[in-house]
C-alpha cells in the first residue's frame, strides 16, 4: 500500500474544497498518469477536465512529466494549475518559425502585465576571428522538456512573473538562425529584467543541450567557457578486446 498527497493551489482548492488530499494506491510502482486517471474518475467536474492537459506536477523540486514514475521516496507532490498569466510554455524546436509578434501578445494577456522581457539568440558569423559555418545542437530527448519546465517555474516563482517562455532550437542551424528564445511577463521592469537574464544563463549552462561549432579551422566542442577541438580528442577502445 502506499500514500501520495497532493498540495492543490488556486482553482483546485475549490474544486475539491481542500488545499490537500490523499490518494491510496495498491502498488508502489505509481506514474503521474495514474493520478490523473485516479483523479479524472473519482471527480466530477467539467472545471476540472478543462484544466487536466494544463496541470504541472511538481515533486523534491523537479517537474514530472505524465510517463514518469513517481520517485519512492516521494510522498507528497504539488498539482500547479495554470499560472495567473497562463503561460509556462516551453518547446524543443528544429525549424519551426516562430511568430514573434503571437509570441509577444499572449505574454501580456494577463491585465496586470507592466513589461515583457525577451531575448533572441541567434547564430553569429564570426567567432574566434573566424568564419562560423554552423552549429549542431545534441539534447537528451528525455530529460530536455521537464528540465526547462523546472527552471521557467523556478524563476516564475523566484521573480513573481506571469509568464515564462522558453523555447530551444536543436539540430544544425546556420548563421543567422535563431537558436533561442526566453521571454517573460511581469508587473514592471524590476522583476522581468534580473529574472530574463537569470534564467538565459541557467539554460545555456543546465539544460542538456550540447553545442559543437564549425569554424574555419575546425569542429568544437564548446564545453561552458572552454571549447576543445575535435581533432584534438584522444579516443579510446572500451571493454574487452
């Protein structure tokens, strides 16, 4: 037998007209998709079915996705409806186009909206004094979207945003196309510049996105602050021979 309680917030409590239950299950081996199912059988309310392809599921921190298995040691997991501006929207991109303006407007359909912060990251086309001819963006497919959900709530949280938006090309792009984009929405300046800034610097540094440069001289693996060439890689022959 085990035990998960769930942390509710906003609209929730009053659906269920309690800031926390808990839900018994016979096995240990429970996923996300489990409570949803569990929860969409033993509620009736329309309010509650609109809200359930919207619902973040938070536990120890990081956001899980609805495939993944609740972690054992966990026992208490917070249901996040949609934020007061609606948005925690993130993406992992090939070439998709982007309409910045759509973008932009649905970042301040919240009234309460003061400023609207974005940074576009594009592929320069010159580095290191040399001709760049591409960028190759590698990911963990598995790990990628919960990891960027996690930091927009963190710094929605951290700043008091409305929105966060976070979307990553991958794939090779050339020079000139966008490699990403970082938007959010807030009440003034004060609170949607630090939190741009911060949450640019986490996702170039946390998210498991690798970058390898085509230069004139060369293919890089570009490792944080440093790059190491890949002529320059000492391989080696693992495991018996």
């Amino acid at each position: 037998m085990r035990y998960i309680k769930l942390k509710l917030y906003s609209i929730l409590k009053e659906i269920f007209n309690s800031n926390e239950i808990t839900l018994e299950f016979n096995n240990e081996d429970i996923t996300v998709e489990d409570i949803l199912n569990y929860l969409d059988k033993n509620t009736k309310s329309s309010q509650f079915d609109q809200l359930l392809n919207s619902l973040q599921f938070v536990a120890n921190n990081k956001v899980l996705d609805k495939k993944d298995k609740i972690p054992i040691d966990v026992d208490v997991i917070h249901i996040l409806p949609p934020s007061s501006g609606g948005i925690i929207d993130v993406k992992v991109l090939t070439n998709e186009h982007i309409d910045l303006n759509d973008l932009i407007k649905n970042l301040y359909i919240e009234g309460n909206v003061g400023a609207v912060a974005i940074f576009i990251g594009v592929v320069r086309k010159i580095n290191k004094k040399e001709i760049v001819e591409k960028l190759l963006y590698e990911h963990s497919e598995e790990l990628i979207i919960n990891k960027l959900k996690e930091i927009a709530i963190k710094y929605i949280n951290k700043y008091n945003l409305f929105s966060a938006v976070i979307y990553h090309y991958i794939g090779e792009r050339k020079p000139g196309d966008l490699t990403m984009i970082v938007a959010v929405s807030g009440e003034s300046r004060k609170n949607v510049f630090p939190a741009l800034e911060e949450m640019v610097d986490e996702v170039k540094h946390n998210a498991p996105i690798w970058k390898q440069e085509y230069r004139e001289s060369g293919r890089y693996f570009i490792l944080g602050e440093d790059q190491v060439k890949a002529d320059n890689i000492k391989r080696i022959s693992f495991g018996n021979k």
